[in-house]
C-alpha cells in the first residue's frame, strides 16, 4: 500500500514538472513577427478557393449555355428577361 502512495505522488510531481517545463519552453502568447507568414491579415483564407463564385458559375453555366442555344427572338427575349428577373443572370 505505501508503495502505491509513493508511486502516485511521484506520478503526480512529474506531471506538475512537466507541466510547468511545457509552458516555459511552449508560450501561450508569443507576439506574431511583423514582417512574415503570419503578417499577412487574411492568413489561411488567402489559400481557399473562392467558393461562392464556383457555386455561382456552376449555378448560372447551364441556364447561359441554354440562351444561346434559342434561336427563335421571342422566347429568347422571354428567356433572358426571366433570368434576369430571378437573378441567375452572371453579373459581369
């Protein structure tokens, strides 16, 4: 029993030493350099594509594609004058 006693607190020292090494060698708030990877304001979002605008062109492509496929000048009128209104045609 007093063996278990030992072994748990010496357990527990090293962990609390361990602990404090971490922090010391490890800080938690370490100013950023002013001229480096991590000046840049936008950071990681630079490397994402741009999503909405490859929702939107995978969106909009089709219904374009189809517009220039009418020939006849009414429906073609009527085709775009509803893409318009429902906001499917691209802004440029």
């Amino acid at each position: 029993m007093v063996k278990v006693v030992i072994s748990f607190c010496s357990g527990v020292v090293v962990c609390i030493l361990l602990l404090f090494t971490v922090k010391l060698v490890m800080p938690a708030f370490a100013a950023a350099p002013e001229n480096g990877p991590s000046a840049n304001k936008e950071g990681l979002s630079s490397l994402v594509p741009d999503i909405e605008g490859i929702y939107r062109k995978a969106l909009v492509m089709p219904f374009e594609e189809a517009e220039k496929k009418i020939t006849d000048p009414d429906i073609a009128a009527y085709y775009g004058k509803l893409l318009d209104e429902t906001g499917l045609r691209s802004q440029k």
